[in-house]
C-alpha cells in the first residue's frame, strides 16, 4: 500500500466519518435541517472560482463530507499509463518459426549527457519527443527505428525489418562447463 | 527528560542511516559476445548462476553487450548464454568488484 493509497483511505474516513457524525447530530438534535435566515445562512467561497450559500447549514456536513469522499475515491483510481506500440515485423528471408517470446524491444535514447567531472553531475539537454529509437533484438538479429514516444498512448512503429548480424554456431563443447550439483537450480534473486 | 529522548531518536536514526550507508554495494558484470566471425551477437539470454541460484536474465544489445549490477561480490559464479534455448556458452567467473568478462565466443 502506497502513501497514496493511505492518504485516499484517510480521505475518505474523514468524509465518512462528516457524513455519519452529521447523522448523529441530525438525531441527537444538536443541529437541525430547518431553513435558517438570510443573516445566518453559511456562505463558502475560494478566491472568487467558487461560492457556495446555503440556508440548510447542517446539509453542509454531508456536502463536505462527499465531497472528501468523491476525491479520494477519484485520486485513488489507478491510472492507466500504459503505452500501445503497434507495427509490422519483417524478418530476414529463410527465418522460420520466429519464436515470440525470444523478442526483445527496448526504448533507447540518442540524447547525448554532458558530464560535470568535478561534481560528478550530468546533464542531458534535448527534445523528448524526437530522439527516442525504438530497438528490437532477436537472437543473432536486430532492428532500430526512430520514434516519437513522449505524449502518446498509441505509437505507430511502421514497418521494422530485422537485420540478421551474427549465425548461430554449432554448440562448442568446451565452451559449457558443468554445474557442480551444489548449486541450486532453482532461479534465484540477482 | 523531553531532551532526552530526542536525543535517544536522534541516536537511533544516526546510526540507521549510517547502517544504509555502509551497505555494501554489488558488483557490476560486463561483457560482450560474438559469434564465430567476431560479430556482436544481439538478443541472446545471459544468466549469472551462482550458489544463491539463477539470476533473471539480461538480453545482449545491438552491441552484443550485457551488464548485471549489483551482483554479491567475493564469490564464484558461472556465466551462461542461451541462443534461444540452446545453451551456447557457460564458464565459471569470479566476481571479487566490478568484472569485464571480455569478449565471450561462441
């Protein structure tokens, strides 16, 4: 649970807790729904955007209280961030059955940092939206395109073509050493 | 008596934040392989096997680059590279700091 979340839970405590105290009061008489003078109506203003009287005072217990309610629920909507990249694979002739899950697809940026070496601070000046290029490798072959990703949930990658750079040898025996059997096989947490 | 205890906090959250200070940081893995024409060789899945068990595994760049960080220093490991699913390539590495393997032919 993030601190977002606890401050949306606590949010709408505090409206829950308005609405159900304002209830309590209505029954136990301390405050009451009657329409109250002009003098004594309740007047609420934000720098001139917004302005709210009322002559039923004690309705403003339960319009407050949803109104904590309402934000929290609308601020602890999660939000949906994720990006759509779309386009057409060609692979190099003679490649069958490309397996899916060997690809690969990276975001890499041309964005060139400058490198302060007396506070170790870096810098990089650019255009966002201009020098991304999207990288997509496959065992033995690659491809790169430029593409505008900043401020689009929909990305139109065109036509990529995989370029073949390097030939899957034959496996080289003495290139595999054993496991001893103490180590686990199981995957672990580097 | 106050003063006290926020002289007992303060105590206590010095000697935290030096405990995550002094934390050691891991090693950095380096390496490039190629294939039997000394081509870089993008796309392929390199693991770091070591007594805790398999790491989660890296994809070599265009460059036939990889790079495992934060790696526990100060014991053996072995490096394997898979073509797909075929095991291509594992040899044993020590890690002691920041290792470049070099460049790894298939």
């Amino acid at each position: 649970m993030t601190a977002n979340d606890l401050g949306a839970m606590a949010g709408c405590l505090c409206g829950l807790l308005m609405v159900i105290g304002g209830m309590i009061l209505l029954y136990t008489g301390a405050i009451s729904l009657n329409r109250t003078s002009k003098e004594e109506a309740v007047s609420l203003e934000f720098k001139r955007l917004f302005h709210l009287t009322t002559h039923y005072p004690a309705l403003g217990l339960f319009v407050i209280g949803l109104a904590f309610i309402v934000t929290s629920v609308t601020l602890s909507r999660p939000r949906d961030n994720r990006i759509t990249m779309s386009g057409l694979l060609t692979v190099p002739a003679g490649t069958t059955d490309l397996d899916p899950q060997d690809l690969r697809l990276s975001l890499e940026s041309s964005l060139k940092p400058q490198f302060d070496s007396s506070t170790n601070g870096i810098t990089v000046d650019g255009d966002p939206t201009t020098m991304w290029q999207v990288v997509i490798t496959y065992p033995g072959m690659f491809a790169a395109k430029p593409v505008q990703v900043l401020g689009r949930r929909n990305i139109p990658l065109g036509s990529i073509a995989l370029v073949r750079v390097a030939e899957k040898p034959p496996v080289n025996l003495a290139n595999i050493a054993s496991l001893p059997t103490t180590i686990a096989k199981s995957d672990g947490g580097l | 008596m106050k003063k006290n205890l926020w002289l007992v906090l303060l105590g206590m959250l010095v000697v935290c934040l030096s405990a995550t200070a002094q934390r050691p940081r891991g090693a950095a893995v380096t390496g490039v392989v190629v294939d039997r024409q000394e081509r870089p060789a993008p796309g392929l899945a390199v693991f770091l096997v070591g007594p805790q068990g398999r790491s989660a595994p890296r994809t070599t760049d265009r460059y036939g680059k990889f790079l495992f960080t934060d790696v526990p220093s100060g014991q053996g490991y072995f490096i394997e590279v898979y073509w797909g699913r075929d095991l291509m390539y594992r040899k044993p590495i020590a890690v002691q700091a920041d290792t470049n393997l070099g460049v790894l032919r298939l």
